[in-house]
C-alpha cells in the first residue's frame, strides 16, 4: 500500500502538469484503477459497524454520489465520477488503517512524497518565467476590455488556480510539518513566490486565515508575537486612514485584481443563478460534478449563459461554479451537501478537541486550507485533480486517527513503547560496563 500511495500522488500531479500530454487521463486511470480494487478488497473483508461509524459523513457522501449518479441526466459521466470518489477513500481509509498498527507515523511517506513533488513543481514553473514565459502565463477566461488582466502565471499547470491551490498547501504543510530550517526556509520562499505570482485571490486568503488559525491553535508559544504583529499592522493602517497619508498602492491593485473585486470576477451573478437552479433538483442534484448542467440546460437563464451547443458530459463536468459547497448542492442535491458539509466539520471537530499534543497541524492545515478556498473555487468536489487528492488522504486519517477508539489505544501503546526503549537502554548500559570490568 505504501508504494500505491505513492504512485497515485505521483501519477495524479504529473498528470496536471500541463506540458505532460495526457487527455485521455490513462495516468489517473491506471492509479485510481488500482486504488480501487485495493481499497474495495479491504472493504469487502473489513466493513463493520465501527468502521462505519468512524467515516460516516464519507459512506453517506458516497451513497448520495451513487443515488444521483443513477438518476442523473448523464448517468456514465457522474458514476464514473463516483467510481473515481470511492477508489481514492475507500483506498485512503484501507491504508490508514491497515498501517495504524504497525510502527511509526503513517502520514509521513504522505507528507514527504507532496513536499517534494510540489518543491520539484514550484521550482520548475518558477524557472519557466526565464526560460520560457508562454509556459508560464497563460490566459484566463475572457477580459474584453483589459486583455492583460486575463494573462496570470500558472507555472506548469493548466491554469493560474490549480497551481494557487498547489502552492498554498504546499506552504502550510512546509510550515506546520517537523524539519530543519536549512531547507524549510527556501522551499517556503519557493511556495510563497508561486503563489504570490498566481494572483489567486482565494488561495491568498485561505492560506493567510488557515495559517493564522493552526499557528494559534498548534503553536501556543507564539500566541504573544502573533497577537502584537496583529494589532501593530491594524494601528498601522488605522494611522494612515486618522492622518490621511497617500500610499502608492497602483501595483498592489492590479496584482489583487482589485477591479474585479465588486463582483468577486463574476462569481455573484454566477451563485445567484446557482441557488434558483437548484430548486430543480433539490434533493439528488444532477450527479457527481455535473452541477453545471442545470446552468446550461436547465436553467431560465440559459439563453444569456451559453451559446455553444450541448457537450459530451466529460467537457461538463470540467465546468465548475467556483464554490465548492454550492457545487456540491447542485451535483447531490441537499443530502449529499450535508454529508459533504460534515466531512470538514467532524474532521475539524475531532483534531481540534482530540490531538491534545499538538503534533498534525499540517493535516489540520490542510483540511482548514480547502474548508476555506472552497468558498471561491470548486476545489474539492471530486478526485479528477491532484490538490483534491491530497485533500481526500488528509480528511481520512483527520477522520481516522481522531477517533476516541484510535486515541486510546495509541496512549495506551505509548508506555509500553517508552519501556521497551528504556529497556534497551539498560541492557547497553550493563553491557558496557561489564565490558570495561572485563
């Protein structure tokens, strides 16, 4: 399990490289195709009331996926989608489990292989602003009247925000993860130039407010210094608005796309026609990341939204509506937007009140970080992109390792490791003095 682990990390994020020509998904394919029969397999031999209960908003996410997937006006599309869903969970939830009891810490093979590929990533797009720009920019969506606002660095993703969503993980889980500042400190520098230079207003923010967040929840010594920095930049802005100072912010403008900001770049008009649609299917939507659907062809407004003809479902279910939580009521309707609601809250929840010595702050990170950019992206709805991934492994072992079943028995097992080690210890010690008597 740890080398498929690996594997569908890897073939997932050399997938979503956009130099890499791969448009019929074979890497995802043979990945998620193998975490399929493992993780089913397990499942067929280990489901159990417990275990039910331990992922319960996931099983419920999945059935409702399922349901609408059946019902759904493009039925192959949405169970494919599902089929892909449930490879990667069922997959995530067998190898934690199956590795909760054996020794050492098994996020760590999880941690190690994304730090290095995303350093490996965020280097390499970095590096193609001077070797070659038409990699790095590309244009996004339509700017008529300001053309230059649509071309924004995307590295070598496809787009500006797969590589914001990229790079933001990728800072907090070099922040909040145990290493030597030698090399922490330049991959952070790399991260925090990507995306800086990505212009993803949602990724900014949802790093800042998750990195605000852990630091103050799992970094308790610095409680003081994050408070005084607070209060210093807020006295500091309220003395330039009291004393009427003229700052020169024309560059941070147009790097935070300010113009845009009045109506969010267009995602006002979008959630507002979202939420009328979505009394057209309120309780099983239209199927797994097919939620668009209702705003091209079922939609009152569909004359003013789309002139193209009807695509295949694989084209639509690429279309999003830039927020994961309205996503996810218009592909499952109210019931799977619960149980997707409750994925986040009951991983926060138990980290929260459960990891009492303070050691997962990355995984916490990760779970708060997509809690957070899902409000302006749809960032985590399925398994077709890589930072979906990564998501999907840190909310199973939240859900797993925050049990107060898991909790117990690792405290329990603690002791007994600590006497093993002195143990050992002793054992030296005695050996070495009988050797210096000899």
């Amino acid at each position: 399990m740890k080398v498929l682990i690996v594997i569908l990390l890897l073939a997932l994020l050399a997938k979503d490289a956009s130099h890499i020509n791969d448009p019929n998904n074979i890497m995802r394919g043979f990945a998620q195709g193998l975490c399929f029969l493992v993780g089913v397999s397990w499942m067929l031999g280990h489901t159990n009331l417990a275990l039910i209960k331990k992922y319960w908003p996931i099983f419920g996410y999945l059935f409702i996926s399922l349901v609408s997937g059946l019902l759904s006006p493009i039925m192959e599309t949405a169970l494919i989608q599902t089929a892909s869903l449930v490879a990667v969970l069922f997959f995530a939830i067998a190898y934690f489990e199956s590795q909760s009891r054996r020794p050492g810490d098994p996020t760590d093979l999880y941690f190690n292989t994304t730090i290095l590929a995303y350093a490996v990533i965020c280097s390499i797009s970095l590096l193609m602003i001077k070797l070659d720009p038409s990699i790095a920019y590309g244009i996004v969506g339509q700017w008529v009247e300001n053309p230059e606002a649509a071309i924004r660095f995307r590295g070598i993703y496809p787009i500006s925000g797969m590589l914001g969503a990229a790079s933001g993980l990728f800072v907090g889980f070099v922040l909040f993860r145990q290493g030597k500042w030698w090399w922490r400190a330049p991959v952070l520098a790399v991260g925090l130039a990507c995306l800086a230079l990505t212009q993803s207003r949602t990724f900014w923010v949802a790093t800042f407010v998750a990195s605000i967040l852990i630091w103050w929840v799992y970094r308790p010594q610095y409680r003081k210094l994050l408070a005084a920095v607070t209060i210093a930049v807020g006295i500091m802005v309220i003395t330039v608005e009291l004393l009427g100072l003229s700052v020169d912010t024309r560059d941070l403008s147009k790097a935070a796309r300010a113009g845009s900001l009045s109506t969010l770049t267009g995602r006002l008009p979008l959630w507002e026609t979202a939420i009328e649609d979505f009394s057209k299917r309120p309780f099983i939507g239209y199927g797994s990341t097919l939620g668009s659907y209702a705003l091209r062809y079922d939609s009152d407004n569909t004359a003013t939204l789309v002139s193209s003809p009807r695509r295949e479902g694989r084209s639509l279910s690429a279309e999003t509506i830039h927020n994961g939580y309205f996503q996810t009521m218009l592909d499952l309707g109210v019931f799977g937007g619960f149980f997707y609601v409750m994925i986040f809250v009951i991983a926060i929840r138990r980290m929260y009140l459960r990891d009492e010595l303070r050691r997962y702050g990355a995984v916490g990170y990760a779970v708060v970080f997509m809690a957070i950019a899902n409000m302006g992206e749809s960032i985590v709805y399925s398994a077709a992109v890589s930072h979906s991934i990564v998501f999907w492994i840190a909310v199973v072992f939240a859900l797993h390792r925050f049990t107060p079943e898991v909790v117990k028995r690792v405290q329990n097992e603690k002791p007994a490791a600590n006497k093993n080690v002195e143990a050992v210890r002793n054992k030296a010690i005695l050996t070495s003095r009988k050797r210096k008597l000899a």
